[in-house]
C-alpha cells in the first residue's frame, strides 16, 4: 500500500509525493523544506503515475510506471 502527500514548496508550488512509507515521505519534505498540505488516503493511479514524485526508498514500482508504445 502507499502513502501520498500534497505539499508546497518556498514558491507556493504543489508537490505531490508519493512512497510506501509515511516516513519517507516525512524525511524527504524535512530535507527538502516542504510543507505538508495534506495526506490523501486514496489517489486515482493515473495522478500517480503521471503528476506524484517517487520518494521511496526502492525503485519505484512498474504500477505507477507510464505505459509507452512500442515502436516496431
């Protein structure tokens, strides 16, 4: 299961985070002075994929990965 977070940065700008553990997603807004806006229980994974930063310690996983054509 993840975690998700919506935080802002110095300029007012939203980041989306997104990491199987709240912990992560804690010490990256701590290193990264960010403030935390809100933590969203459930996000469409098209957001995810598309809009959320992988802060995870692991690789992200193939789930939140955007699917590309293949060129044959």
């Amino acid at each position: 299961m993840f975690s998700y977070c919506v935080t802002k940065d110095k300029d007012n700008e939203k980041v989306y985070l997104v990491s199987y553990h709240e912990e992560e997603i804690d010490a990256y807004c701590k290193e990264n002075d960010l403030e935390v806006l809100s933590k969203p229980k459930y996000v469409e994974p098209a957001m995810v994929s598309h809009h959320f930063l992988w802060v995870g310690k692991d690789q992200k996983p193939p789930i939140l990965e955007i699917s590309r054509p293949y060129k044959y």
